[in-house]
C-alpha cells in the first residue's frame, strides 16, 4: 500500500531515507489524480521494500506543494538522497512509471 507523506512527517520518511522515493502529488477533485492511484498502488506491491512510495495530498498539505513548485497535479516526483531526480506531471501509463523508477535505482 502507498504511504501518506504529510508535512509533518515528509522530512523522516522523504528526505532522509536511503531509498529512491516516489511521491504523488494529487486531491481528492483531480480527475486524473483519482486515475493514476491505482498505478501508484500497484507499483508500492511491486517495489515493497525497495523504494517508497506514496501521495502528498496537496489539499491538507499545503506547504510541500510550495516547497517543491508544484502548480499542476497529479505531478510524481522522485527522490533520492535528500534531491529531485526526476518528475512527472500528469497522468501515464504504468511503464512509464516503472523505466523512471528502474533508471533511478
């Protein structure tokens, strides 16, 4: 299951992990937010253990969304040792996803 980041915990479980972290951007009254989440699920089975991955939802987390300029959901962002490796913004298909993930491991 894809983890909740929220402010208060995002600085723990993002930006000091040692693991490639997949953050996905999105609320609850995004039409392709509510589509890609079964694609973020799927990929928390599939990397369980070797990189996190979860949502930030920009609504009841404000100030991340500002911290990372984020103006467009759903964007995913990737991170690894404390920086952004890499970004998506807007609903893709799950391999599109996975060869971000893979190229980042």
């Amino acid at each position: 299951m894809a983890l909740e980041f929220t402010d208060a915990n995002f600085e723990t479980e993002v930006m000091n992990s040692d693991k490639l972290t997949v953050i996905d951007f999105w609320a609850e009254w995004c039409g392709p937010c509510r589509a890609i989440g079964p694609v973020i699920e799927e990929l928390a089975k599939d990397y369980d253990g070797k990189v996190n991955i979860g949502k930030v939802n920009v609504d009841q987390n404000p100030q991340l969304s500002i911290n990372f300029g984020i103006t467009s959901i759903p964007a995913i962002l990737f991170v690894k040792g404390g920086k952004v490796v890499d970004k998506q913004v807007g609903a893709v298909p799950k391999a599109v996803l996975d060869k971000k993930i893979q190229a980042n491991l």
